[in-house]
C-alpha cells in the first residue's frame, strides 16, 4: 500500500519536470530521461526486471517531450 501511495505522489512531480526544455532537441532530451526515472520506478515497484520498463518509458517520454515542443 505504501509503494502505490508513493508512486501516485511522484506522477505530478515527474509531470511538473515535462516542460523542461525550449527546442525540440532539449524536450526530447529531459523527456526521455524523465521517462526513464519513471520506467525505472514502476518496474521497481512492480517487480518486474528492470531493463524493459526503463526502454519504455525512454521512449515514451521522448517521444512526448519531442511532440509537445511549442512553435516560437
């Protein structure tokens, strides 16, 4: 119960961490490194092995920091 408790607190901070980054380069950057810590985190706490999930959430979070670059 504690590690669920845990894990739901930290989803807004990691979310605070997405809009790091000015350029499409910087926010795919920190937001595959912020998809990596949560990757990281959930496979930790699941228990599952922990190369998969980090992959994941690298990915992932890349692929959103890149998507979500404003046009200046």
């Amino acid at each position: 119960m504690r590690s669920r408790v845990l894990s739901l607190c930290a989803v807004p901070l990691l979310l605070s961490l997405a809009a790091c980054g000015d350029t499409w380069g910087e926010r795919a950057v920190t937001g595959g490194g912020i998809g990596a810590g949560a990757g990281l985190a959930i496979g930790a706490v699941a228990g599952w092995p922990l190369l998969a999930p980090v992959l994941v959430g690298t990915a992932v979070g890349a692929g959103i920091g890149a998507a979500t670059t404003t046009k200046h």
